[in-house]
C-alpha cells in the first residue's frame, strides 16, 4: 500500500505514533504540522552506515520533539566539525 505523505502522518498519528523519523526534507514544506499530533525529526541523510553510528542524535531528536514540531538531524561528513 502507498501512502502519500498527509496520509502517512495521519496513519502514524492514529497508530499512536509521538514522532515519525524520515529522510525527506521536503516533507516539511509540504505538510501544515499546527494541527498534527506527531512530530516529525528529518535526517539529513538515509545513507545506513551514517545512520548507524548515530543513533543516539537520532534518539535526542525523537526525545526532544513535542507533538506536532518539526526537528531537522543533521550528521557531519567525515572530516569536518558538527553542523
């Protein structure tokens, strides 16, 4: 089943989901989050060997988030200081 993007926040929420974690900055421009219930954290980038060494950002974000706020993650590339 493909959800768009109104619908997949509506089915998180009435899940009882408090946050949904996505790659998708755009989602961002593309949803109204005043009267949602879930919170969205937008990661800068879905690439899994990022991802994996940086779960605890991932989980800060989702533990800061109030419902229907919006927090962008953003992961540095090797080399270069925290953004």
């Amino acid at each position: 089943m493909e959800l768009t993007n109104g619908e997949l926040l509506t089915a998180a929420e009435e899940a009882g989901f408090a946050a949904l974690v996505t790659a998708d900055r755009n989602i961002r421009h593309q949803q109204n989050l005043s009267r949602r219930h879930v919170a969205l954290v937008v990661l800068s980038t879905n690439a899994w060997q990022v991802l994996r060494n940086n779960g605890g950002l991932i989980a800060d974000a989702v533990n800061r988030v109030q419902p229907g706020s919006y927090e962008e993650v953003g992961f540095r590339a090797p080399g270069l200081p925290e953004p």
